[in-house]
C-alpha cells in the first residue's frame, strides 16, 4: 500500500531549549529550576549528567540545521529559554546575547526552507520565578505574558507557528505529585493551582498573540494519553478511565479547545477540597481565547481498572491514584529498551476523538519517538547506530495517521522527537530519541543514525509504500 500525506505536510522533529543548548557556555543566562536542582542534588539526575551538559545546540546550531536539511526536514520546534531571553524577569530586560542567538537560529532555519515552530514554555521556570512561587503565583502568569509578548515582539515577523507551552501537565506531575521536577512536592491542590495558572497563562498569551495580527497562529502542545479501561462492559473501570482521561487530558484540552474546564472534573475538584482560586475574567480570558492549532504528543496509552482496595482520600496527600488503579494488560507491546507500552493505534484513537470531540481542531503529531536506554550496542562497524526498531516504530504510527487523515481528520505535519539525542530532565542521557546520536565525550559528536536517512527519503517521497 502507498501511503502518502497531504501536500505540505510538515515533516521534522521537536526539541526544547534547555534540553539542548547548554547552560554554562550561554552567555548571560540565568539559572531555571532544572539548573538549580542539579546544583542542589546532582544525585538526582541518571549518571548525575546535569542541564550543562547538553548537545551544545548554543555553540553547534549551524552545523545542527545542516543536519536537519540532511535528514529530510521541513519544519523543526524547539523552545526559547525564558531564563536566557530576559535573565531578570523584574526589570524586564532583554538579554541582546539571547536575541542575537534566537535570531541566528531562526534566520538559519528559514534559509534552508526549515519551518520554525516555537514553543514559549518547556519545563524551565527561572528560578526568580520559582523564589516567588512558581505557577503557584498569579503574578507569575503576568511575567510569562510578558515574556511571550517579547518574543512575538522580537520574532513574530519571521516565526509563524508558536505554543504556549509543551505538555503542561507535567510540571503539575513532575512538580506536585511524583517528584520529577522542582519544587518537588506532594500537593495536589497546588497542583490543581499550577494547572489552572498555566490555562490561563496560554490563554493571555494567545489574546495578546492574536490582538498583534502577525500573521501566524498559536496553539499548545498536549501529551494526549488516550485512556482504556480494562473492561468496556464494567461499569466501575470505564468509569475510572474516564476520570483519568478527564484528569489527564480533558482537564487541558477542554479549555484550550473549548475555552472552558470540563464539568465533570470542575465537580471532581470541588469533592475533593481542591478547588483553585479563580476569578470570573479569567475563566472569561479562557473561554474567549482558544486555540488555532494543537500540537499532539504521543508516546503511550493508559490503561486503568476500578479501584480494588480504596484507599482513604486524606487532604492534601490525595493523589489521582486513590481512584484508580494501573491496570497491566497481558500481552501488551512493550519497548524492550525503554519500559513503555507501544500502542501504535492509540494515535489513531487520540485524532479521532478530536475529529468527534474537538470540531476536528488542526492539529500535527508535534512528538512521537521511541527511546532506547543502551543504544550504542547498535553501532556498526562504519560507527552508524542501525536504529532499524525506531524506523518500525514511526511507520508503524503513521500508518495510523495515515488511516486518520483518510477519514477527515485535520492533521498537518508529524514530528519526531526527537533531532539530536538531548538531555532528558531526570533522565539526563539515559534513554536515546534521535535521529542523530550525539557523544558527549567526544565534543558533542554528531553523527545520523540509519533512521535519519530513512527519515530524509520518507520526506523527500512525502510518504512511504
Ligand atoms: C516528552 C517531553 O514527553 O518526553 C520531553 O516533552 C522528554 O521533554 C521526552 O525529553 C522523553 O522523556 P524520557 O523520560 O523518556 O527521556
């Protein structure tokens, strides 16, 4: 069969700033949370590689474009580092290192016909911020206003596609309940807070984005993690996984895409104590600035069963754990290399809910990657890593794509994540995304695995048989 994608599709990968450029060599930059933490508790992080030492993309990016135009993109995301765009977010000042740089990154990319897409927030609170508060501060929300309108400010002429923020559940989870990221608390109701903080934060940006008339469009990128119960008949476990999906997902898409919480989960929140503090011109803010474009994260599904020893719900320690419970599917598919389940139709699934549920909003795969702990097992003896499970892997999901757009749905470009292998949070170095391996012994060594050359004929055919 021949599958071929619309006519300019976007093809390409997604990175961010901090995972990538490094820190230390930056010049003027100031400390985010990541930066700080590895300061703190370098334990923390897998073979206590820190934020410092990234693939360099600060010092490398010419070269890194010219690896992108070798690898067959078209488009390409990464993120600005608030905490190097304007080191001092108190007095507002822009950092001119900073401008030059993004200016230079962007101006590389549309030279060689390689779409920017830019992302406002990856995980990277700078720690002015977080001394205040973090997401948990309103104030905070006007100081990332403010920054997204420097950017557009600055960059708006010459990027087009832009993202409030990349997967903004995961500083709730990472930060609130399981301990992947600074402050590293367990609170769900600050975590609640941090949530609706970050709604609100992406909905000013896309008002004043819009009131700009730039000519380009601004959406955010969710990790959508379509949600099975174990049961379809049970009652209890397609009522649980409706929770989670509620919790996880609908909790973030509803207000980007619909401009408002879903009432299910605003009862759930009340139940249960958590109830952030709102105002009504917020949730005014949020219902009239939605989204034009979503970018979709796909790594894994979720599978839940009812709760079969309950748990009692104690205050702030709740967490959406006490209502469900994981359910381990036999025969599932898992990564060998990774630890994750490898569900190729959950993409379908996930862009046919938004067809039904979202008015078929626009929308591109803005990730989807497989990670591999241990890759160089798999160099060969010209030093080429033969990554032929990733290759299977991103066929594999987009035959689903392929299926979906097929059947109507609005899907506009599939990124990879991810270009180069980069620095992953905890996880530093320890599981391996790219189409390109990276040594960091070897001065940040960039060399194309099998995949990016593969990748590069997918584009060029725009599609594969
Ligand atoms: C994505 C994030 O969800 O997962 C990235 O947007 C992250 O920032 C990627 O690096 C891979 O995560 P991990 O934990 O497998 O390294």
């Amino acid at each position: 069969m021949n599958y071929q994608f619309p006519e300019g599709f976007w093809w390409g990968s997604a990175a961010s700033g901090p995972q990538t450029e490094g820190v230390f060599e930056g010049d003027g930059k100031a400390q985010n949370i990541w930066d700080f933490w590895y300061e703190e508790k370098p334990e923390k992080f897998f073979n206590g590689v820190g934020p410092d030492k990234t693939s360099r993309f600060y010092k490398k990016y010419q070269e890194d474009i010219q690896l992108m135009k070798e690898t067959g993109h078209n488009s390409f995301r990464t993120s600005i580092q608030w905490s190097r765009l304007i080191p001092d977010p108190e007095t507002g000042a822009v950092n001119p290192k900073a401008v030059a740089f993004y200016n230079d990154v962007i101006d590389g990319l549309l030279a060689n016909r390689i779409e920017p897409f830019f992302n406002l927030y990856h995980f990277d609170m700078p720690m002015t911020m977080q001394e205040k508060g973090g997401w948990l501060n309103r104030e905070v929300v006007d100081q990332y206003v403010f920054y997204a309108k420097t950017c557009f400010e600055l960059f708006g002429d010459r990027v087009k596609k832009w993202f409030t923020h990349n997967e903004p559940i995961v500083p709730v989870e990472g930060g609130y309940l399981y301990g992947w990221h600074y402050p590293d608390e367990v609170n769900l109701k600050h975590g609640v807070q941090v949530a609706y903080h970050e709604a609100l934060a992406s909905a000013k940006a896309i008002e004043v984005y819009h009131s700009m008339d730039l000519d380009g469009e601004i959406g955010i990128v969710l990790n959508l993690t379509p949600t099975y119960p174990r049961d379809e008949q049970n009652k209890a476990d397609v009522e649980a996984a409706r929770l989670v999906d509620g919790l996880f997902n609908r909790s973030f898409l509803d207000p980007a895409v619909k401009g408002h919480f879903p009432e299910d989960i605003v009862n759930w929140v009340k139940e249960n104590d958590l109830m952030p503090v709102t105002t009504p011109e917020d949730l005014k803010t949020i219902a009239e600035n939605t989204i034009d474009l979503l970018g979709v994260n796909y790594y894994q599904p979720r599978r839940v069963k009812t709760k079969e020893s309950p748990v009692e719900i104690a205050g702030n320690t709740i967490l959406p754990e006490d209502f469900y419970d994981v359910y381990d599917m036999p025969g599932k598919k898992m990564n060998p290399y990774r630890g994750w389940e490898i569900y190729e139709k959950g993409i379908y699934d996930t862009l046919v809910n938004l067809k039904e549920n979202y008015g078929n909003i626009r929308c591109y795969i803005s990730e989807n990657g497989m990670g591999v702990e241990g890759e160089e097992r798999f160099v060969n003896a010209e030093g080429m890593i033969e990554d032929d499970y990733r290759i299977e892997f991103v066929t594999d999901h987009l035959k689903w794509v392929h299926q979906a757009i097929q059947e109507g749905s609005q899907v506009q470009g599939y990124h990879m994540w991810t270009c180069m292998d980069n620095w992953s949070w905890l996880n530093a170095y320890k599981n391996r995304y790219g189409f390109i391996a990276v040594d960091l012994d070897n001065e940040a060594k960039r060399t194309i695995k099998k995949s990016g050359y593969w990748f590069k004929a997918l584009t060029e055919n725009n599609g594969f048989n």
